[in-house]
C-alpha cells in the first residue's frame, strides 16, 4: 500500500479538479475569506471559484506540474487535504493517477 511520501502534490493536482463542491468555505474566520483575491471567490461566496471541477487557483497541468496560486491563503478544506487519504487516492483514480 502506498503511503503519504509516495505522493507529490506539485505534480498532481488531481484533489483541485476533481470536484467542484470540494473547495468549500466552512471555518474560515471573515479576516482569512477577505484576504482572498475576489476572482478566486465564487460568486456565490461558498467557496473557490470553479471552472468545471477544477478550483480556479489551480496552475499546470494535472499530472504533470501544479501548483496553488494562492497557497499561502488557502482555504481550511485544503489544508486539511493530506496525500494519500481516501479523498486524495479517489481524486487520483479519477485522473488514472493511482
């Protein structure tokens, strides 16, 4: 079984394009959701901005070499995100990554 180590985030990216209603708002004091730039915002203020499943603030190209634009101000739910966890090998599989 593979383990958290195995996994390489910057060049994956699967987790932030696999499913529009994942990147959601949910502890966030008001202080952290006003620091995010507004285009990354839906427009609904739920959470990050989409474009299909993929979260807004995702660079690259899934599999290959990713990045988060606004790492440093990311919401709670991707912070929480750990390599390797049942969400994460989902979001894999659904790319053919695991």
């Amino acid at each position: 079984m593979n383990t958290a180590v195995d996994f390489d985030c910057q060049t994956c990216g699967a987790c932030c394009s696999f499913s529009s209603d994942w990147p959601r708002f949910s502890t966030e004091t008001d202080a952290h959701l006003d620091s995010l730039p507004p285009h990354f915002v839906a427009e609904d203020e739920q959470g990050m901005r989409c474009y299909g499943a993929r979260c807004s603030a995702l660079e690259g190209r899934v599999g290959s070499s990713t990045s988060c634009s606004i790492y440093d101000l990311r919401p709670d739910v991707c912070r929480a995100c750990t390599p390797g966890d049942g969400a994460c090998l989902q979001a894999r599989s659904s790319f053919g990554l695991v």
